[in-house]
C-alpha cells in the first residue's frame, strides 16, 4: 500500500492534464473579456450607422423622365 501511495505522488501523467484546464480556462475568460470591449464598441457603430442612414434620402432615376 506504502509502494502505491509512493508510485501516485510521483506520477506526473495528471498534471499535464491540470495545466492543459488552466490554460484553457485563462484563454477562455481573455475571449470573454474581448468580446465585452468589442460588443460595446461594435453597438456603438451600428447606432451611428443607423442614424446616418435613417436621415439619407434615396431617389432612384431609372432613365424615365417625369
């Protein structure tokens, strides 16, 4: 039982394992935070898209003279 207890403190196999989640997690929460200053910025665009748009008028001329 001693030679078990012994041979698991010194198998490393699960600690590949554990560094492969941390990484993982710490890639994940950078993405989340990127995506919370792109989403903001992102909505600000798309609001001033919108309001340079919604103040465009279109007049179309199809080569039919009024």
């Amino acid at each position: 039982m001693i030679k078990f207890f012994k041979n698991f403190r010194k198998d490393e196999d699960g600690a590949v394992t554990v560094d492969w989640v941390v990484l993982t997690a710490a890639v994940c929460a950078l993405a989340g935070v990127a995506y919370t200053g792109i989403a903001s910025g992102i909505d600000s665009l798309a609001s001033n898209a919108d309001s340079s748009l919604t103040a465009t008028t279109v007049s179309v001329n199809l080569g039919v003279t009024p």
